[in-house]
C-alpha cells in the first residue's frame, strides 16, 4: 500500500491581504469548515454532521461526518474531525488517512495555516507503480496547496461578507 505524506503551509495574512484575519476569526473560520466543507475544499460537493460529543476522555470536541467528493459521489467518506481550540482540527477518514489543519504563529508573530496530510492508497503498491505514485504524489500537492489557500481566502471572504466575527 502506498501512502503519500505532505504538508503545505502559507501565511494567513501576506502584506496587502485584507482584512487582516485574528486568530479568533480562523479558529471559527475551521469549526465552520468542518461542518461546511463544501464552502471550503471545490473537491466536495456536500458535508452532513452525523454527530457531536466532547469524550469524556480527553475533553475535545468531536464532529463525525460524511463528506462526498466530486471524484465519487457515490462514495461518502466518513471522518472523525477532533478540535484541538483554538489551534488544530484533525480529521480521520475510515481507510486510516487523517489530516491535520494547522494554525500557528513563527519567530515574529505572524499566523500561518498548514495543512499535514496523510494519503492511504490501498489499492496501490509502491513497487512497479513509480509513475502512478508520482502522479498521486503531484495530485495530492496540488490538493493540499487547494486546501490550505483555498480555506484562508474563504475566511477572510466571510468575514468581509459578515459571516464571521
């Protein structure tokens, strides 16, 4: 079984971005982006919230989900998105790939967004297939930078559009 592991990180307010966002802001920006991921990812075309607990066990909010990919839309995939407030949610697809949305300040206080994904291809063994794993490899980068710049520009659009304080 392949599995493609990479991350992608951007900065959340460039220069010239504006509204500049708060952290207050992103970290509602991602509750939303859970339970409305199709505002967020183009690759989703729909997002049901199947439940919400807080485990007793570690104290964190838990949204279990199902979201449909244009690519099969006939196939639902259910996660388990964990909030780690006011920093991470990560989410876990049945088939063991997981993602991990990333908030985080560098050495001045910028914020930045990454993004840390971890794609199980079953159905694909590394060896004999190089050219397939390097096509999935560069699909999935291609994704991931999607993602990561695609989730910021939606925040900030809410926000300008109200929809978020």
């Amino acid at each position: 079984m392949v599995t493609i592991n990479l991350a992608y990180t951007a900065p959340i307010n460039p220069a010239g971005a504006s509204p500049t966002l708060t952290p207050t802001q992103i970290w509602r920006g991602l509750e939303r982006k859970v339970r409305a991921a199709q505002e967020f990812v183009p690759l989703i075309t729909s997002c049901t919230v199947l439940s919400e607990t807080t485990p007793e066990k570690t104290g964190n909010f838990t949204i279990t989900r199902e979201v449909v990919f244009k690519s099969q839309p006939d196939q639902p995939v259910r996660e388990e998105c964990v909030h780690y407030a006011p920093s991470r949610v990560d989410f876990a697809q049945a088939d063991g790939s997981t993602i991990s949305n990333v908030v985080s300040r560098d050495g001045q206080g910028e914020l930045w967004m990454t993004y840390v994904f971890e794609w199980r291809h079953p159905g694909v063994e590394e060896e004999g297939n190089e050219k397939k794993v390097e096509e999935l490899r560069e699909g999935h980068w291609k994704t991931a930078k999607m993602a990561v710049e695609g989730s910021i520009n939606t925040i900030r659009r809410l926000v300008k559009e109200g929809e978020i304080q």
